[in-house]
C-alpha cells in the first residue's frame, strides 16, 4: 500500500502545526499517520482522531499557511512549496 501522505514534505516544515478544520477552527495537530491519511488532534487536552479530509489548511510552526491539499504523496505544489 502507497502513503497516502508525503511524510518527507511535511517533515520538511518547521513543527508544530496547527489545523484548520472546515468551518474555520484552528486545532494543535499531534500527529499524522501517512498510509491513511487519519491524523490526531489536540481538542481542549484529549487526543481525537480525525481524517485530513476535514482540513482545509495548516499552518507550520514558522506561521507559514499551507494548503491541506499540500500534504498528500500526489500534490502538485504551488505557491513557493518544494515539489516532491
């Protein structure tokens, strides 16, 4: 099975992230699980798995904003991001 996810792209960017979910609020990101694209979340000190597919944008530990789209293995990146 092929990572679903590019772990070497985004291990590339300074860490912590932070997530944004569909409908607008930013959560920490604990980490992601590449093969399945499943990532947990830091909601109010509990861990919580959720899908990348829920997500519309991170933002790295340097404040830099990144398209979720960015992060999977196929991504065709743009705007300055490295292309795998």
């Amino acid at each position: 099975m092929n990572d679903l996810l590019d772990m070497e792209y985004i291990n590339s960017l300074p860490q912590p992230f932070l997530g944004r979910q569909l409908g607008g609020w930013w959560w920490p990101v604990h980490d992601f699980e590449v093969q399945t694209g499943l990532m947990r979340i830091d909601v109010c000190g509990l861990l919580q798995v959720t899908d990348i597919g829920e997500f519309t944008a991170f933002r790295d530990g340097a404040g830099i904003e990144h398209d979720a789209e960015d992060f999977y293995s196929d991504a065709i990146r743009t705007k300055g991001a490295a292309n795998a």
